[in-house]
C-alpha cells in the first residue's frame, strides 16, 4: 500500500544508518485525524511498516472582517472558511435592519442555517462557505452598519461587520406659494427630508 500524498519523506531513499524526516506536505485542516502507513523495504529483508498520525486542526470558523453595500442596496455575499460539522448565523448589534437567509452554501451544498452540513467535510478538511444578505436601500443620510456573527458547533464564533452606504440627503417642501390671512392664521407646511434643515 502506497503512503498518503499528504506525507513527506525525506530522504526517500538510502543507504546504511541514516536520519529519514517525516512530516506533513502541509497543514491538515480537517478535525479527525488523518494516517497513513510508510513501508521500509530493502532487497532480502522484511518490509518494516510505521504508522503515521497526523493531528486534526481545532474546530474554528473564519468569516471576513467586513463587507459593505453601496447606499442603493443589494445583496452582499459574505464568505468564511470552517472546519466545523455546523455553522449558525446570527445577527449582532447595529442599526441596519436586515433579516439572515435561512440558507447558507457550504462546500458548495446549500444547508440549513444551524444544520449539519451534509457529509461532514470538515472532519477531512476546511470547506468554504458564504451567505447571501439582502440589504435594502439607506434613506437615511449616515452609514448603517450591522454585525454578522458566524458561530461553530463547538461555540467559536468571528464576526463580520457589514456596513451600507450614507444615502443621499433630501428636502421636499410642499409646491406652491404660501399664503397668510391679514390676522396672520398659522398654515401648515409639510417638509419631508431625512437630513436637519432650517428657514431663514
């Protein structure tokens, strides 16, 4: 049986007493831990085989630092890397009131937000995932920001901060000329704007 790709020998080969270094090609980034067998041979000796155990990674989530949406709005793809059986989104503070999909792609399966991922491929290896937000348009003239908080079975949690863009100010007086009565009666005038105005 051939050794796992993941282990490296070297030297492969030799000849008399010699010093053979053993170690993984790369990090291993799944839980489980991973084996593999390395087989000694030499002409008219017994094959001498050694078992190789490489440690799982912890359980962890990585989701980016932040994300932003121009002030129009759209729906923003936030993305992470875990090696957890499951992820649970949830919302933090902020004031930019969005609501989370139920639905998050992960190693490229659509999965219930909360849910085992089907397969468990994080027990073999880190898997991408994303989630698809919708934000609206902002009316208001300041940024909104809201925390996306993505956590792990094990109860790791990162979180994203997505921001959405000040929107335009705007001031809307009523049309037309305001007319007074000689006794001076007061007239209502409707201002609509989402920004501090005065009169002068």
């Amino acid at each position: 049986m051939a050794k796992a790709a993941w282990a490296v020998v070297e030297p492969q080969a030799g000849s008399g007493d010699k010093e053979v270094s053993v170690k993984s090609q790369a990090e291993h980034t799944g839980r489980n831990a991973r084996t593999t067998v390395l087989t000694w041979k030499a002409a008219n000796c017994a094959d001498v085989p050694r078992t190789v155990n490489q440690a799982g990674k912890p359980e962890y989530v990585d989701i980016a630092d932040t994300a932003s949406s121009e002030k129009t709005g759209k729906v923003v793809t936030i993305s992470g890397i875990s090696n957890s059986k499951k992820l649970t989104f949830s919302l933090g503070t902020g004031d930019l009131d969005i609501t989370l999909p139920e639905n998050y792609t992960a190693n490229s399966v659509q999965t219930v937000n909360g849910a085992e991922i089907a397969g468990d491929p994080g027990a073999l290896a880190a898997y991408n995932f994303s989630i698809a937000v919708t934000v609206p348009a902002n009316e208001g003239v300041d940024p909104q920001t809201r925390q996306i908080i993505a956590t792990d079975e094990g109860g790791h949690q990162d979180v994203c901060l997505l921001t959405l863009a000040a929107g335009d100010a705007y001031l809307r007086v009523a049309e037309g000329d305001i007319n007074l009565d000689y006794l001076g009666t007061p007239v209502t005038v409707n201002v609509e704007s989402n920004t501090e105005w005065t009169v002068e």
